[in-house]
C-alpha cells in the first residue's frame, strides 16, 4: 500500500504541476526540474515519469529481499513528499 500511495502521489503532482504551468498559474519549484518544464513539458513529463517508474521498480524489486523496509521506505517518502508538495503550495499561495 505504502508504495501505491508513493506512485500516486509523484502522479498527481506529475499532472497537476504540467497542467498549471501550462496554464501559466504556477512555477516548478524543484530547481532540477523547472529547466526540463521550461525546456519543454513534454520532455518534463517525460523524465518525472522515468524517474517515478524507476522508483516504483527498485522499490518493488527490493520487496523480495526486505518488503518491510520497502513498506517503511515508500511510507516516508510518501510522507515527506506530501509534506514538501503541500509547503511549496502554501509558499506559492495556491
């Protein structure tokens, strides 16, 4: 479950982040990622996806020798993620 909820999380800033800059109401944040989205938000998509899919096969990869550290892992990260996608919204005033 921690992992699903990891992956759904990176989706929905994944898509949220792409659609409001598109739109012109937000600016990436993430100094990494904001010269991808202005490059092109394809190519943006493209490499957040990449990394999300990387992260979700390791993490499922590593199940099979410690699926108790993997659930504690994607919990934290979930977690953290959240928690610094929720501050970046309230520092922008979304």
């Amino acid at each position: 479950m921690p992992v699903t909820l990891l992956v759904a999380i990176a989706m929905f800033d994944l898509v949220l982040t792409t659609v409001l800059f598109c739109f012109g109401l937000i600016e990436e944040l993430n100094p990494l990622m904001r010269p991808l989205l202005h490059t092109h938000p394809a190519l943006f998509v493209v490499v957040k996806l990449a990394t999300i899919v990387a992260a979700f096969i390791g993490l499922q990869w590593y199940r099979q020798f410690d699926e108790r550290f993997v659930r504690l892992a994607a919990g934290c990260g979930a977690t953290v993620y959240s928690v610094v996608w929720v501050s970046w919204c309230i520092g922008a005033h979304i």
